[in-house]
C-alpha cells in the first residue's frame, strides 16, 4: 500500500512530481509541499499539510491518494473531465478551481 501526493496544473493534470510532465507548469509553492510531504512520508495528509503552514491556496492544488496496492500507483494522470453536480464537464470548460 501506498500514499502518494500529486499536484494539479492551471491544465487540469495531477502529477506527483514538482513539474507537469505534460506541460512543464509549475509553481514555487509545490517544492515547499514536496518537502512537507517527504519528512510526513506515510503521515502526509491535508491536515498535517495546513499544520506544517501550507496555505490553503495552495492546498486546493494537492491531491492525496492511498492506493490499495503498489501496482495501481502512477505518476500523472490527465482527465477528460469531470462530472460536477451531476453534470458532465470536459475539462477546458471546467472552473479555475478545477483547472
């Protein structure tokens, strides 16, 4: 079993590395969070973030997963869309708090 952090960039991708791997976007924000999240290892969670000082603007960019198994882990993801109040919503279309 794994936890894993990953980022979201202003196109929607989440990644768990300090740069966009589709992209290159990045903010300064995300190696501060890196770092949290390192010396947190297994203890990483959002709490534990907003208590280490990480501001919530930047907290609303981070996803936390924990996997069941060490073979469903994965490094960057880009979704089509999502689905927001029942209603479809591809991915360009969606808010600046989802992209």
């Amino acid at each position: 079993m794994s936890k894993k952090i990953y980022f979201r960039c202003n196109s929607g991708h989440y990644f768990d590395s300090v740069y966009c791997p589709f992209d290159d976007w990045t903010t300064g924000e995300f190696t501060e969070i890196a770092a949290v999240a390192a010396r947190l290892g297994d203890e990483v969670s959002i709490d534990r973030l907003q208590d280490q000082g990480i501001p919530a603007h930047a907290l609303g960019r981070v996803l936390i997963i924990d996997f069941g198994s060490d073979a469903s882990v994965f490094e960057a993801l880009d979704p089509a869309g999502y689905i927001v109040a029942g209603k479809q919503t591809p991915i360009g279309s969606a808010g600046a708090d989802l992209r």
